[in-house]
C-alpha cells in the first residue's frame, strides 16, 4: 500500500506549540462540517500528520488533548506514513478510519 505524500503544513497562517519540549506546527481550517486542526512535527518534513475534525467554534484548549491523543493511539509524526484522523467526541476522542 503506497503512502500518501501528504501536503506542508504552510508557514504562513500556522503556529507553534510546545509540549514536552517538542515543537508541533500546527493550523486550524473551517470546513462545511466544522474545522479540521492539522498537526506536524516542526522539524520534520516527511513526518505523519494528525487531522482532528472538531466543532466550528474551536476551543483552543482543546489543543494538547488533541496532540496527547494522537501520541497515545498509534499518531507518530516522526515517520512517513497516512494521515492519522480524529473527531471530537462530546469528552474524548475517537478515531476515523478511512471508510468512514
């Protein structure tokens, strides 16, 4: 199964946030469902990348929850490989496979 090369996330418009002393480049996009938050490493370019789709009204504290779940549930920005996609459920996080 080939990997899809994913797109940078642009420098531009993006931010940095720092958890446990690891820099995340990360940026919010509204969508017709919500907002879709895409999270990377900053310092790696080929890295996986963490989609969260969320509600419209991003709550920025939401952040590193989103980041501490992707770690925990198999996200790994340090090697190439598919999206990793979540959704925000009422408390928690679940994640999407492609199918759905």
């Amino acid at each position: 199964m080939a990997i899809h090369k994913r797109k940078n996330i642009p420098q531009k418009g993006s931010k940095i946030i720092c958890l446990d002393d690891i820099q995340y480049r990360w940026i919010a996009y509204a969508t017709p469902k919500g907002t879709e938050v895409r999270v990377v490493y900053n310092e790696v370019i080929e890295g996986q990348m963490l989609i969260a789709q969320v509600p419209k009204v991003f709550d920025l504290r939401w952040l590193e929850t989103i980041i501490d779940f992707g770690l925990e549930n198999g996200w790994d920005p340090a090697t190439a490989a598919d999206m990793f996609v979540i959704r925000k459920m009422k408390d928690t996080y679940r994640i999407i496979n492609e199918e759905e």
